[in-house]
C-alpha cells in the first residue's frame, strides 16, 4: 500500500494541490482524472520527489516522509525514486542510445550492474512490452507508441515497487495509442502497482481498479471506475465525466 497524506504543494504562492490524500493499493491500478490544472501530473511528480511536496507524509513500502518540517535528504530522494518508475508524456528517451540502450543505461549507470546483467535484462523487458525487435533501433526511427512502450521497459528495469505514469498516451494518435494500452493492461494483469495520470477514461475504465477525479487541487471524488464514470455523485465529477464521453 502507498499513501499520500495531506500532500500540499504550491508554485509562486499559488496552491496547486490542497491536503490531498490517496491510497495506492499494491498490485493495482489507480488512475488520476481530471481537467487540465487539476495536480494530476504534481501529485505524481510529488510522489516520486520530482518536486518537494510542502507539507503532508508519503508512506511508501516500508519508508515514511514527513514534509515541510525539515529539508529532505539525498538519501530520502533517493531512497524513494528506487522504488519508483516514471513514464512521461514526452518519452524523454536518449536519442543516442538504441532502444537497449535506453533500457540498459540506468541500470549501469546509476545501479551500476554489470553490462552483461543489464543487457539480459533490457533484453526481457523489451520483450515484454513487445519490442524485442527493435533492440538496435534509434529512438528516431520508431513510432511515438514504439518509443513510449522503449520508456516503460526503462521504467520498469529496476523493478520499482510502483509505475508512475503521467498522460502516457496523450501525445499518441488513436492506433499508437492503443499499443500503449495493450502494454499497460499486460502490466496490470501481472500485478504491476501503477499510478497514472490521464485524460483518457478509456484507458482509465479499462485499465484501473480505483478513480481518483482531481479538480482545482483537491480529490474531489474517488471510487471504482464502473460506479464513477456511470454513477457519479459530484456535480463536478459528472460534468467532467459528460464532457469528455461527448454527452
């Protein structure tokens, strides 16, 4: 289980998410909706210690993080991103390593495994996201969702306790996307812990066990995705729900 308590976090004064609390339950997907400026992407950023949350506690596998009191230190930081995995809208691959490489770099650089260990590795996880064809490809020469599912087996190479992923199907056309999915859905039959962030309610309804609708910083309303998406209780959650369904 991972819990985000009271997690507060401002930009130049102006509160981008507002006390907000979550449980991630292990081996389930818990997907983060809402409009744009909602904190989707904060909350998983805060999550991972990408940005410093200014107050609440992380609980996460065993480590406890109070923020706001005491500066955090580089062992903290560290400690939590071993645990964690970030997969972003944007790839962010190296564009001058081939797909193993990409996968491999982490693991010799900051784990500083053996290349052979590492390659054995990059090689089973480019496998399992479908791509152990194109170990030797640049990052230029594949598909947006080629590219993106490379970014999942980078995330996933050090077996992290939990998968953060920020809209990771958002910069993909409908087809590319759907690969993306296919990934993911694979990854959760297995028991993957994912959090993710997403416009998309229909990879949210296909692939979570639990909603979270975030607006203005704040968890406005949260539940299995069959009761949320049909029976929403929220003015707000409904409007949103409507808009995006095209109702």
């Amino acid at each position: 289980m991972i819990r985000l308590s009271e997690i507060e976090k401002s930009f130049s004064g102006n509160p981008v998410l507002k006390k907000v609390s979550l449980d991630v339950a292990s081996g389930k997907v818990t997907a983060l909706i809402g409009p744009s400026g909602s904190g989707k992407s904060t909350l998983l950023r805060c999550v991972n210690l990408l940005e410093i949350p200014d107050a609440g506690r992380l609980d996460l596998d065993g480590l406890s993080l109070t923020f706001g009191k005491a500066r955090l230190g580089r062992n903290d930081v560290l400690a939590v991103r071993r645990q964690t995995g970030m997969v972003f809208q944007s790839f962010q691959l190296f564009p001058h390593r081939t797909a193993l490489g990409n996968v491999m770099e982490g693991l010799i650089v900051v784990l500083k495994w053996p290349a052979e260990r590492a390659r054995a590795r990059a090689l089973e996880l480019l496998e399992k996201v479908g791509l152990a064809d194109k170990a030797d490809a640049y990052p230029a020469t594949l598909s947006g969702g080629q590219q993106q599912r490379v970014a999942i087996a980078r995330a996933l190479a050090a077996s992290p306790k939990l998968l953060l992923c920020d809209e990771p199907t958002s910069a993909l056309d409908p087809e590319l996307a759907a690969e993306v999915v296919d990934a993911l859905g694979a990854l959760a039959r297995e028991g993957t812990t994912m959090l993710i962030a997403t416009h998309d309610l229909r990879l949210a309804n296909r692939m979570a066990h639990h909603v979270a609708f975030l607006q203005d910083g704040v968890v406005v309303e949260e539940g299995n995705p069959d009761r949320l998406f049909r029976q929403p209780t929220d003015p707000r959650t409904i409007r949103f729900v409507r808009t995006l369904a095209g109702t």
